[in-house]
C-alpha cells in the first residue's frame, strides 16, 4: 500500500495481560515504522465489577453497562471505524453476555476486521458466541498453531501466528545473583494459580527430598502455598516490579497437564523466564514445544520425575544453567522480541486491509 496503514485498536482492559503484551506494547514500534495507530477501550471495561452482587439494582446495573457498551460501539462504527484500514480487536466487544450485535455493527462500518486470540477461549461457554460472532471478522491473529488448527478449518479466515512478544529493553537478564539457596520460580495471575499451581505440588515436594531450594510465586494474590518441606516465598506481582521479581529467579517453570485448554496456552511465562536470561523448565504441551529447545535454552519435562531430574542438573552445575541462560536469552532476542514481531503485525494489517 502506497498510502500509511490506518489501524485502530479496540482494547478490552488495560490491566490484563492479553492487551499490555498483544496490543499495547506495539503501538509505539508500529507508529515508529509509520503505521498510524489510534486505539479505542471497551467502555465500561470488560473486567469492571457490579457495585450490586444481586436483586433487582444488580439487574439494573447489568442493563445500563450494556446499553453504554452498545451505544460506544454505535458510536464508533458511525464516526469511527469506517475511517481506517483495519480494526484489530481484543476478545469479544460485548463481554458477559450473548448478545452478538457489537461485532456485526462494527463489521457494517469495516470489514477488515482482525481478532486476536491468545487462549484457548473458544472450549469455554464463550465458544458458540464466538463461533457465530468470527463470521464478521477478515483475519486472526493466533498466540499459538493451536488456535488456527481449531479455527481455519471452521471459517473462512486468514489467521497469522505471532508468539507472544517481548520488550527485551525492559526485561533484562539480573546483573549480579544475590547469595543464598536456588531460587525456584513461577509467575502467574490468580486464575492460573488455581489451575497451574496444584500441577507443582507432587514435583516440588518430591525436589524438597534432595535439594535445599527456595520456591518464589510472584502474582497478584498470594496463593499460601503450604507443600510439605517446600520453603515458598509470595512476592505481589505489580507492573512495576515485574521484571525485578523475575530476576531473583533461577530457574523457571511452567507445568501444564496436557489438556485441550492447556494446549492453547501462549507460553508467555516461558518466554518471560528466557528474556531475563535463565532456563525454562516447561511441559511439552502445545506451544511450549516449539519455544524451549530441549537442553539448549530449557528443557521439556514430560513428567514429575523429569522436572525434579532436570532441575537438580541446573542447580548443582552453575555454569551449565548460566550457558542455558545465555541461549534462553538469544533465542528471545531472535524470535521473540517486539522489534522482531511488529514486522509481522505489519504483514498481518497489509493482508487485511488488501484484502477483496
């Protein structure tokens, strides 16, 4: 295209990791290669809570955030939409509800339509609304080859497959390791604590066996862990002294049972623990099995017994958990970084917007 590409965001939540890590962080790369980007956030948010838990001013309630939702999105396919190439949006626009009308009326104003997928949200009770709500979309873009082998056959869509990026200037590799024990990581919200975290109890007690080790949990709510002769140590997860948790870490982990949802899973913690330079320890579930290069930059435990196995390799060989570390952060340089991924963003918003 001769002309500048004209691409809007419609973000559902500032807070949540989905936006900050598909959306936000590549608007300034995007406008620095000259693509204009304005950006519009689902009014009111897509994670706001009810003032009133039920009855009738719970009802109330409901009925008037929709409303406002529907008027912003009439709003914006009226004076809006229709002015740009492509509108890229965040989940679905009407979130709560089975009302299917958001999307269709946005699609009126602009066809070239991309949704961005980065979970597996299609096998929740979210799957048929979507399953009819995606018929008014042009493309996807897929945190995983996960998601387009559920997808592409279903629909007429282009989908693209961007990783998970990374801001390699902001998560940097610790300059100097604080004395004490190996320090054992998991990072995650409280949503993934409960699914995730039980995955860990057999393997970390089993570990507690044979080696003296500190585990961390960095997230928003402590999850209290209390495993038998597991030290654990919460650290509150806030945006500002995220990557100053990561890097007490020494060894990463990211244990997944191998289920339909888990195999949609982005590997973004995976990709995290690379970026600050240490091994991830991951289950080969889903994308995970193409990220970490088993006993290069990581390795792929298949079990409870090959995650305590590989963990004592690293913690009782330094030099071969910093050289994993030096490769987990290469590999993230390479393939992971923003500045590498805003190229196929770009690629991704010229196929829509050329698109008949």
């Amino acid at each position: 295209m001769s002309k500048k590409l004209k691409i809007l965001f419609w973000i559902g939540d500032l807070k949540d990791p989905s936006p900050r890590f598909r959306f936000l962080q590549f608007i300034e790369p995007l406008r620095e290669r000259g693509i204009i980007i304005d950006t519009v956030f689902t009014n009111p948010s897509r994670n706001r809570k009810n003032k009133f838990e039920k009855g009738i001013l719970n009802r109330v309630e409901v009925l008037l955030v929709l409303m406002m939702r529907l008027f912003q999105v009439c709003w914006v396919a009226l004076f809006k939409a229709w002015r740009y190439d492509v509108v890229f949006t965040n989940k679905d626009i009407l979130p709560n509800t089975n009302i299917y009308l958001a999307e269709k009326i946005l699609s009126m104003s602009n066809p070239k339509l991309i949704f961005d997928i980065d979970d597996a949200i299609y096998l929740s009770n979210r799957g048929p609304k979507l399953n009819i709500i995606w018929k008014n979309y042009k493309g996807i873009i897929a945190g995983s080859p996960v998601h387009i082998e559920y997808i592409q056959p279903k629909f007429d869509l282009k989908c693209f497959y961007i990783p998970m990026a990374i801001d390699t200037q902001k998560y940097q590799p610790q300059t100097s390791r604080k004395e004490g024990k190996i320090r054992i990581g998991w990072s995650g919200s409280h949503h993934t604590n409960v699914q995730c975290l039980p995955v860990m109890k057999v393997c970390m007690e089993m570990l507690a066996e044979q080696l003296d080790f500190e585990l961390i949990v960095i997230s928003n709510l402590d999850p209290e862990i209390k495993w038998k002769n597991v030290q654990s140590r919460f650290i509150q997860w806030t945006a500002d002294t995220e990557v100053e948790g990561l890097q007490q870490i020494d060894i990463g982990l990211m244990p997944l049972e191998d289920g339909p949802f888990e195999r949609g899973k982005c590997a973004l913690k995976a990709v995290q623990y690379m970026a600050i330079g240490i091994p991830a320890l991951v289950s080969p579930v889903g994308v995970n099995t193409l990220i970490v290069q088993d006993d290069f930059n990581g390795f792929q435990c298949k079990d409870n017994q090959a995650f305590v196995d590989h963990i004592l390799t690293l913690a009782n060989n330094e030099n071969k958990r910093i050289e994993m570390g030096k490769n987990a952060r290469k590999t993230v340089e390479e393939k992971y970084a923003i500045e590498v991924l805003t190229q196929k963003y770009i690629d991704a918003f010229t196929e829509i917007a050329t698109t008949k």
